[in-house]
C-alpha cells in the first residue's frame, strides 16, 4: 500500500490533488482503509507525503 500510494501522491502532488481523499479515490479505496494500511506499515499519510514532496524536491533540484 505504501509503495502504491508514494506513486500517486508523486503523480498527483504537482497538480495539487494529493490528500488523503484524493488519493485513497484513485486506489479504489476509502480514506479510512487508506489509513488502516497505512498504519499496519509503520507510517502515515502526513508522514508518506512529507517524504514524497522531499523526494520531489531533490529530484527538481539535482
């Protein structure tokens, strides 16, 4: 889920889509469930797209 997830709020983030809603809507699951699987992996959604604007930012800066 984790790794799905990183994928669409990598796509969906410099469109400005990239809540919880929006992508759990794109995985074909509700918000919650996005955030039981989340959690069963160690992490959150916050944490997850914290990581992902990082990860976007060094690729536009490298």
């Amino acid at each position: 889920m984790k790794r799905r997830s990183t994928r669409l709020r990598f796509s969906l983030l410099p469109r400005g889509f990239a809540g919880v809603d929006d992508v759990a809507k794109k995985l074909g699951i509700s918000k919650r469930t996005l955030q039981r699987n989340l959690k069963a992996e160690a992490t959150n959604f916050q944490q997850q797209l914290n990581e992902t604007r990082e990860m976007l930012a060094k690729k536009l800066f490298t």
